[in-house]
C-alpha cells in the first residue's frame, strides 16, 4: 500500500482512502454486489478504492485509479495477484464499510496469491481476446506512424 501513498495525484491532493478488508463476512457481503466479483468472497484481502470528492473534485477518480493501480504493479513485483472490479453495488459497499458521504467507491480489487492454474473460463477468455501487440497500440509523433527502429541502441538520443 506504500506504493499507493507514493503515487502521483492532480496538485499533490491524494484525493483517496483504501480500506482492507480481510473479514470473512464482509468479503461475502461486498461479493454478492458484484456481477463479476463473486470470487471476492474467497479472496483473503479485498482493497476498497475511494475516492474524496471535495479534496479533488475534478480528478479523484483518476488519481485514485493510478494509485491502486501502482498497489497492482507492486502486488505483482512481490508474487501475489490482484484482479480489479469495476462493476459493484456502491450503496452497498458504503453501508457495509461506513464509507462517509465525500467518499466515492472507485474501485475494488481482490490481493492474494494466485490459484496455481486458471480456471476455464479464464482460459478461454484468454485465448478468445489477446492481449494487442505493442505495434497496434503505439504510434510515433502522429497517429498511425510505426514505431520501427525507434528503440535502436546505436541512437544515443533515445537514451535521454
């Protein structure tokens, strides 16, 4: 979670509060509002995204989204898995946790270790929607100009 605190934010405000959830009952509470979250219940670790409203009120969401992003990178960095939701009840969520008003509930995410395998739905949605590869995502200068030979380590300006 350091490396939440250390994201960036919009003027340095840190328009955000992270609650962790590790009780059993509140876990399966949280998942039944989730459509696709039911997996939270069995998650050991949940993490609550929220976002304040009046600390930031224009870039709170997106501030808070970087900074659970950075937990996902630094989860990943340390072998333990995260999977972040998107789709949840937010009343619910703010009942269960006593989430104050000013407080939006951006996004959850599940943290643990990983199953040692996936399970088939995983696998199939894996192979039905790969991953882009880095040339279908990437342009130089201007949209659509290939990246080729940008990354050429003979060119020392590419360096710096």
């Amino acid at each position: 979670m350091d490396a939440a605190r250390l994201a960036p934010s919009a003027a340095g405000k840190q328009p955000w509060h992270f609650i962790i959830v590790k009780e059993e009952d509140k876990r399966v509470r949280i998942a039944k509002g989730c459509r696709y979250g039911r997996f939270l219940a069995e998650s050991p670790v949940v993490i609550v995204a929220c976002g304040d409203k009046k600390a930031s009120p224009h870039w709170y969401t997106v501030d808070t989204a970087i900074a659970l992003e950075h937990t996902a990178l630094a989860a990943t960095a340390l072998g333990l898995g995260t999977c972040w939701i998107g789709a949840f009840n937010q009343e619910d969520i703010r009942e269960i946790l006593r989430i104050p008003e000013r407080f939006e509930v951006v996004a959850l995410m599940a943290l643990g270790y990983p199953h040692g395998k996936l399970d088939l739905l995983a696998m199939i949605l894996h192979f039905v929607r790969p991953k882009k590869k880095l040339k279908d995502i990437l342009s130089l200068e201007v949209y659509g100009r290939p990246l080729e030979n940008v990354f050429n380590p003979k060119d020392t300006r590419m360096l710096t």
